[in-house]
C-alpha cells in the first residue's frame, strides 16, 4: 500500500513552474529501514537513496544534489529518500514535497526538530 500511495505521489502532475516532488522517509530504528528497503528498491527500483549507517562525503554530496533547493547543482537521480533521523542532522531536505517520519520518535522533540530541520 505504501508504494502505491507514494507512486500517486510521485506521478501526480505539478503546476507550471513548480518543481517535481519528491520524497523523504525518516524512521527512529535502522530495521525499518531495511525492511522498508527492501519494498521501495521493488518498486522504484535506482530511484531511491537509502541512508543506514554511515554517511560519507560522497553520499552527503549526492543527498544535498538531490533533495537541496540551493544547491548550484541540481541532480534528478532520486526521488525517495530513505533513512533514519541521522539524515535530519544539517542537511537541508527542502526539495521534499512530502516528509514521511515511518515510526513516531518516543520524543517528540525529535519529531519538532527534524520538521524544523526542513524548513530552513
């Protein structure tokens, strides 16, 4: 059901001059991830960026590229961002037309700062 909602999503047409959409999924625990992996890479095949555990250079730049609004260089390789809470630390997501936290944090102060987190 999730990949059929984010399809209509992703395939829905946008109004003149408005940027495509695109998607980011946030979850507290590395297991979601993985399973959620598993159902996206199915159905959206190389279109989605997954973050697990380590975030080197090359995926910080290929993140900002992809889902940075500021950034000189705009890529359209992705379309859904998968990871945990790790990826709403310091990366600006605002190319996102839909932000997706899977599990709710225990915090909720967590939940606030990552909105936070996307807006600026």
């Amino acid at each position: 059901m999730l990949d059929k909602n984010l399809n209509k999503v992703l395939t829905q047409s946008q109004a003149r001059g408005e940027p495509k959409r695109k998607i980011v999924i946030f979850s507290v625990y590395l297991n979601t991830v993985r399973y959620l992996e598993q159902i996206l890479q199915k159905h959206f095949n190389d279109r989605v960026l997954v973050v697990k555990n380590n975030l080197p250079s090359s995926k910080i730049d290929e993140i900002n590229k992809n889902f940075d609004a500021s950034q000189e260089e705009k890529k359209d390789k992705y379309d859904i961002l998968l990871g945990a809470d790790r990826i709403s630390e310091g990366l600006k997501l605002n190319r996102a037309g839909m932000v997706i936290n899977y599990d709710i944090p225990l915090v909720l102060l967590e939940l606030y700062r990552e909105s936070e987190e996307l807006t600026l």
